[in-house]
C-alpha cells in the first residue's frame, strides 16, 4: 500500500495536468466516467494515502488499497480502472478504489492531520492521542484521523527509531514520548519521500523486513500485532513496552472513535 511519501510525489508527477481538459474517460470503475469528459483539472492535491484530482464543484479521489498503481504517460498490460486522457498525455490507475467527493476539499479534509501537510498540527495530533489511552502504538501510528499518510514502513521505523515497543499503550506513555512519537511521525515522512525519490528507500530501513536488530545484534521479534494485524518488527531488548495507564488519566475509558481508521 502507497503511504503518504509515495502520493506526494504521485502528485508532484502530474502537476503537468492542472489546467488540462479531459478529453476522454475510460475504465471499469464503476463511476459515471462521462462527468469527467470535458472537465477542466483546478488542482492536484494529496491527503495522506489519498490522491485528489480537484474539478470546480466535485473532486475525484484515488486511494491505492493494496496493491494500486498507476501509469503516467503509459499502460500496464491490464484493465485500467480509469484511464484519463489529455491533450498532453495520460493518467492511468490500476486496482484501486475511486470515487467522487462532491463540493470542496477543505469541507471534507482536516488538512491538519495530514503529517506532510504544510498545515500540520502536532499539537492537535497529540490532542488525538489522549483521547485514545488504550490504544497501542502501532495501531495509534496507523489512525489515519491522526495520522494520515503513515502506513506500515513508517509505522515500524519511527517506533524503532524512538525505541518504542509496538504494543505499548498510549495512555502509558510520558508527554516526552508521546510527543516523540509525534514528531519523528512526521519528519520520518520527509526522509522516506527523500530517500525514495532519491531510489534508496529500502537501503534505509533499520527495522522493516529486517531480520537483526542493528543496535542489539540479536534476531528482531515479528508478528502481526495489534487491532490492524499488520506486519511488526522490533527488539524485545531496545523496545521499551509501556502498558501501564495510570487510573488517574482523564481519557482511560475507550472512546468510541478509537482507531476508526480510514
């Protein structure tokens, strides 16, 4: 799944196309592809994991799901599920979920959540987190209405880098850590779309797929952890798990909006 880094520069990429009318419309979702056929693009935009073409009353947004991808200026040898055309070139998206968001942007996105957003709140995404005490990190990491953009890579980089046990409660965290989950959630980012632009993404991986842990040279713990269930990897030794939420925190009881991932 494309996180956050990886739409920004999807986004970056097609920039050629704001100004350009669709000339035509094709694919098999399941949209009604002919409201696009004459529609002038007013501006690309990113939200997290989401891909946003913006027309002057409606919008249409990408979301990659697992295993989506696209093709700028050519085709995979597959069934796109929209193919745009313009008169400079061509947008292709394969395998990913699309529809219309209807009147503007800023009505249905908090742009303060997303962690690459030059309107990034840390201060609000902290605000968040309290209200989410027995939440584990891994999943608090993967919110997207706390942290939008972070996926999986992110999620066990910044934990091993803040030397985090995954399975540790946020309500259990001291304000230092919990805002050092915060901040290195959003700077990691910039260093993954860096180092991905740059072709070296996975030559800088200390702890995602990684069998060994650098710092303790012992064999990294794997699993799928937590209410998403997905991949984990981290050090039983340089990994400090904090599981005990103090009585007095003014938030332990679960909220109803706990991990309401998007």
């Amino acid at each position: 799944m494309p996180e956050g880094p990886s739409i920004v520069i999807l986004r970056e990429e097609t920039v050629q196309f704001v100004g350009q009318k669709i000339l035509s419309a094709e694919g098999n979702s399941k949209i009604d592809r002919q409201r696009l056929v004459g529609k002038r693009v007013v501006d690309i935009k990113s939200w997290g994991k989401h891909y946003l073409i913006e027309f002057d009353s409606f919008a249409l947004r990408v979301h990659f799901l697992l295993f989506g991808s696209y093709r700028i200026n050519e085709q995979r040898d597959m069934a796109p599920r929209l193919s745009l055309k313009f008169k400079n070139g061509e947008l292709n998206f394969y395998a990913c979920s699309i529809q219309y968001i209807e009147g503007p942007l800023n009505k249905t996105y908090d742009w303060s959540g997303d962690v690459m957003s030059s309107e990034w709140n840390p201060k609000r995404a902290t605000e968040k987190l309290l209200a989410v005490p027995n939440a584990y990190a891994c999943d608090a990491l993967l919110n997207q209405n706390i942290f939008a953009g972070v996926g999986n890579i992110i999620k066990n980089e910044v934990l091993f880098r803040i030397r985090l046990h995954p399975l540790s409660l946020i309500g259990a965290l001291s304000p230092r850590k919990r805002n050092e989950l915060v901040a290195q959630a959003r700077q990691y980012s910039f260093e993954f779309l860096e180092w991905k632009k740059a072709f070296v993404l996975r030559k800088h991986w200390l702890a995602h797929t990684k069998a060994i842990c650098p710092r303790c040279k012992i064999p990294f713990s794997k699993g799928k952890l937590g209410r998403t269930q997905r991949r984990s990897f981290y050090c039983e030794r340089c990994q400090k798990l904090y599981n005990d939420v103090p009585a007095s925190h003014p938030t332990k009881r679960r909220s109803k909006a706990q991990l309401a991932l998007l």
